[in-house]
C-alpha cells in the first residue's frame, strides 16, 4: 500500500488561494490575520490532516517546551503526587513532562538521561536510583549547558539544584516520638545509606538516640529496599530478635504496613508491645489498623516548587543556580499505632 503525502501549509495554501505566509501565521494564531480566515485555515488543515511539523519548528527555536523527568519507580502515591504538582506546573507554563523510570537501576538511569538528552529535553528534574554512585551520567547535559533539578533522592553538585525535606530532622522526629512512648529499644528500617535521604534519616534516628541516653546498636538499623517484602522479612528478623524491639520506625508506609500486619499475625500487639510509625503519609496508613503514625511527606508540593524553579530559570525570570537547595518543611503525623501513653 503506497504511503499518502504529508500534506503541507503549501498545498492548504493552494486549495485556499491563499499566501503560504497567511497560512503559516493562521496555524500559529497570528494577531495580524482575521477570526474569519484563521477559522478557514484550521478547518481546512483539519479536513486535509495536516501535522504541525513540532521537530522542524523545534530546530528553529532550539526549544522542545518539553522537560525530562526521570524517577525510581512509579509505585507510590507520594512519587504520583510529586508528579501531579509537576504536571500542574508545566500544563500552565505550556510545558509537556516526558516522565520515564529507572527502576532503582543507575544503568537504566544512564540509558534514559541519554534518551531525555537525544529528545532535546529542555531541562531534566529526576530523583535518582537506589544504586546510583557519582554525577557522571549527567555531565551530557551539564556540558550542553542543559539545566538539572534533583529533587527528593538528590546527588550533590555545584550546578545543580536540589529540592529536598529536612530528612536529618524527620528521622530525628519519628524517634523522638517513639522515644516519648516509652520506647527504649527502637529499630530503624531504612534504605541504601549512600542514598540522601535515608542517610540524612538515620542521622536523625541516631540523634535522638543519642540525645535521650540510649544506646545507638548497629543490628538495630535495618538496611532493605523498603518495599512490601522488605516489610515482610524485616517483620520475620524482629521475631528471631533475643530482645523484641518496642518501637520501630520505617522510612516507607508501605514497608511499614506490611511489617506491622505480619507482626500482628504473629500475635504481636501494636503499639503496647512495639510502637510503629513510618514515612510519607500515604492514604494506607489511614486505612490499615491501627492507623499508621508517619512523617507527612510534602509530594505534590515538591513537583509544584521542583518544576516552577526549572521552568523559571528556562523563560529566563530566574537562575536555577540562585540557590543549590530548597528544603520543604515536613510534620509529624501521631496516630494509634504509636501512642502508647493514652
């Protein structure tokens, strides 16, 4: 079957009798042409299946309008309200989001900031991967002078910005709350320590500790990928503890929740016996029982923040390099699964 022409503003041009100028104008809505003519010219494009032709008109401006989003997974509601408040942000400013995953692999990262990179991404935000070491797989846009943001999961450069929470203080936080139960013997479920935020919580977890005079244990710091079977197994190891812990503190909802419920299965009473609070607010911890106590984590408002920065500094309001950080306040969210003082 032989392929049809691409129909082009010359041959609308033609079946109009009119400029080719006229009609290119009338396509972009052009002040200088009438209602009445640009409503002829888009009905007839329509009618011939015109295709704006966005890869030309890119190369003449250098601009796409499109931003590159790169996350580690889309398998969280804070992670889909980080990308509600981009999208927001972007729809308005007359920005399209390109939105891929790396699935917690720094290789896949790599693969998709060269594909963001041969789209002509105008800028990049991303949040990067569970085993990500080092910059190097940026340094394509940073040389092209392309603007990076990272934001939630951050690595440290000097050309970059990041948008993060006070995780130092978060940590610090949930222990303190569990250590105002009553809680002595605390765990801490956490991620890959070389990653930011679980680094900055652990710090925080280890304050308080420190603060209340109770002993920091190593053992005591759970090191896991924070998903549903990392609760599972992380809910298993606490059972084959010598000494139950009476409070638990998870960087994740989810984890958390699922390392609450095995317990329970187990005939472990929460909180009298281990307290447990978690990280995000996300809607299952309102859902399961008890409710889940948790950092309330600012997602959508992080992608609003996030994408208004990049997109300033792209219209040219204002450099992305005025500030390397932005830090989002974050709020401790007490509820029964924790409160053992009633």
């Amino acid at each position: 079957m032989q392929q049809k022409k691409e129909v082009t503003i010359y041959d609308i041009a033609e079946k109009l009798n009119l400029s080719a100028t006229t009609v290119s104008r009338g396509l972009k809505d052009h002040p200088a042409i009438s209602k009445k003519t640009k409503k002829r010219i888009n009905d007839t494009a329509t009618e011939m299946g015109y295709r704006f032709n966005t890869f030309a008109s890119n190369l003449r401006s250098k601009r796409t309008n499109t931003i590159g989003v790169i996350i580690p997974k889309m398998n969280s509601s804070f992670m889909s309200a980080v990308l509600a408040g981009m999208e927001k942000v972007a729809n308005e400013a007359s920005y399209n989001l390109i939105i891929s995953q790396s699935l917690e692999s720094a290789e896949k990262e790599a693969v998709n900031v060269k594909t963001m990179f041969n789209n002509r991404v105008d800028g990049l935000m991303v949040s990067v991967a569970y085993d990500t070491v080092g910059v190097s797989q940026f340094d394509i846009l940073i040389e092209k002078g392309i603007p990076l943001l990272f934001f939630d999961r951050a690595l440290d450069h000097p050309q970059c910005t990041s948008i993060v929470i006070d995780n130092h203080k978060s940590g610090y936080l949930a222990t303190q709350h569990l250590i105002e139960q009553g809680c002595k013997n605390i765990i801490h479920i956490t991620g890959n320590l070389a990653r930011n935020v679980y680094a900055d919580r652990q710090k925080g977890y280890e304050s308080a500790l420190r603060e209340a005079g109770l002993k920091v244990k190593p053992e005591n710091t759970f090191i896991t990928a924070l998903d549903e079977q990392a609760g599972i197994d992380s809910a298993r190891n606490i059972l084959k503890m010598k000494s139950l812990p009476d409070g638990v503190f998870v960087d994740n909802d989810n984890c958390a929740v699922n390392c609450m419920a095995s317990l329970i299965n187990e005939g472990i009473k929460i909180p009298e016996d281990i307290a447990f609070i978690g990280f995000n607010n996300d809607p299952i911890s309102r859902v399961i029982r008890p409710t889940l106590s948790t950092i309330n984590y600012p997602g959508f408002e992080m992608g609003e923040i996030a994408a208004h920065k990049l997109i300033s500094h792209l219209n040219g309001q204002q450099s992305i390099n005025s500030t390397n950080s932005i830090i989002l306040r974050s709020e401790l969210i007490a509820r029964d699964s924790s409160k053992k003082i009633k």
